[in-house]
C-alpha cells in the first residue's frame, strides 16, 4: 500500500510538473524583448579604389550590441518580429598590425525576423532558430591612422543585410521567457569616400557575429 501511494504520489508530481510547464510555454500572442550582448566583426574585406593591390582587410575590436524586437507567436509554433539594433566595434588596423587605426564603426539595423519554437509540453527550454532580412547602416566615425590623419569622411551607406539565429528561451513565468541566442550578420557593398583619393573604399564586407542575453515579455 505504501508503494502504490508513494507510486501514485509521484506521477501525481509528474503531472503537476509537466502542466506547469505547458503553461508556461504553450502560447501564442504578441510580445516585446530587449537584449544585449558582445559584437564580434569577424571579415572588414574591402577594396581601396586607387590603391595597389586593391584587395584590403580592416580589423576591429570585440564591443556592445543591443537590440529590441516586438512581435507575434502563432500557433504553428512560428514567431514573426520587427528587430532594431545598435552594435559598436572599435577600429583596430587594417591589413596588418602595423598600421594601426583609431575610430570605431556604429551599426544600426532594421530586421524583420522569422523563427521556429521547437517547444515541449514537459520542458521550460524551448530552442529556436531564425532568419532575418533587413537594412544595415554602418558608419565609420573619426577613422585615423596612427598619426590622426582621418582616412574616410563619414558616415558611409546603407545596403541590404541578412541574419541567422540560432537560441534558447526559458519559460520563467507565464509572462517572462529569459532568452540567450548567437547572431550572424552579413552586409555586402559598403561604400566610403576618402578624405584622400587613395583612401577611398568600396566593396566593405561587413561580418557580425553577436551573442546576446534578453528578456521577453508576453503581452
């Protein structure tokens, strides 16, 4: 007798479990996020339009990122969202650790997102992944060799970007999914006039990698 009480006592915990946790992420609705996080650019190739050879690399150091997306959950499991960011990298050098730059790049972003919620019943970790498609500004504020002559004049262009998510949420409440997810940015084409001729550049490659903390709040 024993037994079967501490038996049914426990598929009775078992149960109370598993529907706490369909309560929390079994949902469909609007909701608002905030996140933030570390920015790595990983590529700077570019071209020099009057240089030779052409071909250059610009480098740049780790820095913040930040972002704030609302959207809507369907009940496919699906998740459509409006993203804008801000990310700032500090210039390093280009080509070669020998010559060195100062300045740093501002990225502003528009996104509109796609996800998929691979969601369980009995768990409050729901993994995701994502696709975006939007607009990337990138600017270059006070770009300078070593001897603070300015190389570019600011700020630069705007081309079309696109991101890949990869991430997780936990359900903390009915109303709070804390998130942690990893970023992958990329933006062709990038183009910005030269104080000097030789200085001009084209072709800029920029390459993020970002991963982010957050909080969402179901509406």
């Amino acid at each position: 007798m024993k037994r079967f009480t501490a038996l049914a006592a426990g598929l009775l915990m078992a149960g109370m479990s598993t529907a706490q946790a369909a309560d929390v992420t079994s949902w469909t609705g609007s909701y608002f996020g905030l996140s933030a996080g570390i920015n790595f650019l990983t590529s700077g190739k570019a071209k020099a339009l009057a240089r030779t050879p052409s071909d250059m690399t610009f480098h740049f150091h780790p820095g913040p990122a930040i972002a704030a997306a609302g959207g809507y959950k369907w009940e496919s499991g699906l998740r459509t969202e409006f993203e804008a960011s801000y990310r700032r990298n500090g210039a390093k050098d280009f080509n070669t650790n020998a010559t060195p730059l100062t300045g740093h790049q501002d990225d502003i972003s528009v996104f509109g997102n796609v996800f998929y919620d691979f969601a369980s019943p009995t768990s409050r970790v729901t993994p995701y992944v994502g696709f975006g498609v939007g607009a990337v500004w990138a600017y270059w504020r006070k770009f300078a060799t070593a001897a603070s002559s300015q190389i570019v004049r600011e700020p630069g262009g705007t081309r079309l970007g696109l991101q890949a998510i990869v991430g997780l949420s936990y359900a903390v409440n009915p109303g709070l999914d804390f998130t942690l997810d990893g970023r992958f940015k990329g933006s062709n084409g990038h183009e910005y006039a030269g104080v000097l001729a030789a200085d001009s550049i084209t072709s800029y490659q920029l390459r993020a990698a970002s991963v982010m903390v957050g909080l969402r709040y179901r509406m």
